[in-house]
C-alpha cells in the first residue's frame, strides 16, 4: 500500500511539473508582454535620473559664476582672443571646488601649451560631461556645457534667414549687446564688462550656459555623423559657441552638436539662467523666444 501511495504521488508530481507548448508559448508571450510594458518605464526612469544628474552639473557651474560674480561684481569673459587665450571654465574653476587646479594653470601661457596642456592640469574627472550623452570622452577633457556669446543674424544664411522672414525679429543692427549674451570675449587687457545691471532684460529671464553634448563626436539629430570637433576641451578659448543655426522649418534646439544647443535629453535641453537656476527647454520652443532668452538687451 504504502508502495502505491508513493508510486502515485510520484506519477502526480510528474504530471504537475509537464507543459505543453501551447502552455509554454502562452507564459512566453505573457512574459514578452510584461517586459514590453515595463522597459519604457525603466528607460524613462534612468534619463529621469541621467537628466538630473546633468542638471546638477549646470547647477554646479551657475553657482560658480555666481560666486565669481560675488567676488569681482562682473560676470567672468566668456574667453580671452588674444594670447594668453583661456575659457570662462578655467577662470571659474576655483568656485567649483577645482582651486588646485587653478592654481597650477599658468595664465602667462596659452591653455594649449605644454606647460598647461598635461593631463593632471586638465582631468576634471568627467564633472563637465552629461551622462545622457554617450561616455567614454573624459580623458578627451570635454565639456558639455558652454557659453553662448551671441545669436548671428548676418543676412542670408542661418537665423539671418528666419530674420529676413520675419520669424525672429529684427533686433537691429548684429551688434553689442542686441544679439549678444551674458559672456562675451575680452581682447587682452580689454574687453566688454558686462554686470548685472547690464542684462536688462532680467538675470531670471536670460540664459547664460547651454548644452552642447556629445562632442567630440559630431552628432546631427540624433545620429553620429562621424565627424569631429576641435572645439571640445573645456580649457580651449575656442570652446563657446555662436547660435547660427537652425533645422526643420525654425527648430534651435537639437540640430546638431557642431557649435549649436544640443543635448541627449528626449523633447528639450537643459539651459542655466544668469541667476545660476537650471531650466529645462522644449526642442520646439519657437525660435524668436530663444533668441530673446539669450540676448542680454534685446528689447524683448
């Protein structure tokens, strides 16, 4: 009996522990289901957190500027053209916890000699790179953030167009400070002093640091052209941008990485104001309200 008992019990286990294949392939499909329902919840969590991250990277150098603002009463230049050449970046090291390595840049010399060139001289650890942009570019000492010192408007090509169409407007003459933003370049000893009073149109109202990720990679829509910057080192003078271009009808917004507002971000860009808060940017925000965000004294 007892010989039965177990026989049976062993015969039931078997049958419990079969599938069919019409079984089987209905907890895959079950399951493939699942995954395709969750998958998008996952992956716009983590840009969740990877945007985050990056708009606590601009945070982190809008309170810089603000502290070299409480020091000098002016905002840093945005670089120098003449030599010795240096990025806004290098001059607001200090304010974001890089004072060593501010104190072994020699300003005497260009940022690119070698003197200044060397790795521990220009490893900032990655803090200036997005992790919503591809990785594997921090010893190409990269930043993904940059100063916009102004918005072109010379006549047939880029905004010039949409200004001759009507669809940014006419500002006047493509000069100081009508077209241009809160930074600007300094020529050796001179250069144009810009302070607070000077951004009429409201520190809380104009942008001052944009997103230009990915480089060195060259990147259009969001696609790997196989090109390559030269422009991308946060110490290199050559680092800002000039706002020329645009895609689709007026789009200004994440065209392309090549010296334009670009970012990873799906639907927008992060953008740090004058007044050192982070703001995050529909890519189709009509392209005379950027223009006026960036221009310092637009009249807008």
């Amino acid at each position: 009996m007892r010989g039965v008992i177990t026989r049976n019990l062993h015969t039931t286990a078997l049958r419990w522990r079969a599938f069919t294949l019409v079984e089987l392939l209905v907890v895959m499909a079950i399951i493939a289901i699942l995954l395709a329902m969750l998958l998008p919840a996952v992956q716009i969590a983590r840009e969740a957190a990877r945007r985050s991250d990056c708009t606590n990277n601009m945070r982190n150098m809008g309170l810089a500027v603000q502290n070299y603002l409480t020091s000098f009463r002016v905002f840093p230049p945005a670089n120098s053209v003449e030599p010795p050449r240096h990025s806004f970046v290098t001059r607001i090291l200090p304010y974001f916890e890089q004072g060593e390595l501010f104190n072994v840049v020699d300003f005497g010399l260009n940022w690119n000699h070698p003197d200044n060139l060397s790795h521990t001289k220009q490893d900032l650890g990655g803090i200036l790179i997005c992790s919503s942009a591809p990785g594997n570019r921090k010893n190409d000492h990269v930043t993904d953030y940059t100063v916009a010192t102004r918005v072109s408007s010379a006549t047939g090509s880029g905004i010039g167009t949409l200004v001759g169409t009507g669809i940014v407007t006419d500002r006047g003459a493509d000069k100081y400070p009508h077209w241009h933003g809160v930074m600007q370049p300094v020529d050796g000893t001179k250069g144009r002093i810009v302070r607070p009073a000077s951004i009429r149109d409201g520190m809380s109202n104009t942008i001052m640091i944009v997103e230009v990720a990915g480089r060195p990679f060259v990147h259009e829509g969001k696609k790997f052209t196989a090109g390559l910057t030269s422009t991308h080192r946060w110490a290199n003078w050559q680092v800002t941008i000039v706002i020329n271009k645009f895609c689709e009808s007026s789009r200004m917004i994440n065209c392309t990485n090549s010296d334009e507002i670009y970012s990873f971000h799906p639907g927008g860009s992060n953008f740090t104001y004058a007044d050192g808060s982070v703001h995050f940017l529909s890519e189709s925000l009509a392209a005379d309200s950027l223009v006026s965000l960036v221009t310092v004294a637009g009249g807008d």
